[in-house]
C-alpha cells in the first residue's frame, strides 16, 4: 500500500496554509481603513500567495520547478511574519492576536520547510541515479 499524494490538497502545509490565510484576512478587517491600500493589501498579498504557490508548483510537474515555487511560498510567509509584527508595532493587532498568528506562520513554515528539503532530496537522487 502506498501513500502516495495525489493532489496539492492533501498536502498538510497547503491546508494550513489555508486556514492562516483566512486568520490574516479576519485580522486584516480590523485594521485602520487608511491603510486598505497599504500593509493591509500587502499581507493579503503575501498570504495568499503561500498557498497559491504550492498549488501553482504541484501543477508544474517538474521538481525543480516545484521547488521553485515551495521557495518563492516560503519567501512569501517570511514576508508575512514581517507585516505582521509591523502590524503589532503599530498596534493594529494585539499581543493574543500576534502570538496566534505567529505560530500558525510558524508551523507552516516547518512543515513547508520539511516539504522543501524532501523535493530537494528527490532531485538529488534523480541527477545522481
């Protein structure tokens, strides 16, 4: 039997890659309304992009591509963590909320990490067979 993925969607780091971006965009509603088109449409920027590009590589089918994109998903939830301790300094969040979202953005970026090294690894072996 094997475990094989068929789908990006069953990908534990897409998931709750999901589910933080539904968190940033809650936190987002409460922000100042001068700044819609400013730290506001940038994390919800950087957020969506976390998940879409997963998605967006997966379909690639090449690996190197893939990890391309796993890196640019990683760039962008660093982007992330960034706007959201901005946000925090300017009081726009409070320390719950920040602590929460932190470590959401904190367990994708293990899980995303391990994903990372695992296709990483695979291209190794591929060039090296």
């Amino acid at each position: 039997m094997t475990n094989r993925i068929n789908s990006y969607k069953e990908l534990i780091v897409w998931q709750k890659s999901i589910e933080l971006v539904t968190e940033v965009y809650s936190l987002t509603r409460n922000f100042p309304s001068e700044e819609k088109f400013g730290i506001v449409n940038q994390l919800n920027r950087a957020i969506v992009s976390v998940p879409s590009n997963i998605a967006e590589g997966w379909g690639r089918e090449s690996s190197k591509n893939y990890l391309q994109f796993l890196r640019t998903s990683r760039g962008s939830l660093m982007e992330v963590e960034t706007l959201i301790l901005i946000s925090k300094n300017l009081c726009y969040i409070n320390e719950k909320e920040f602590e929460k979202i932190t470590i959401g953005i904190e367990e994708v970026g293990k899980i995303l990490q391990g994903l990372i090294k695992s296709v990483q690894q695979k291209i190794t072996i591929t060039e090296n067979a």
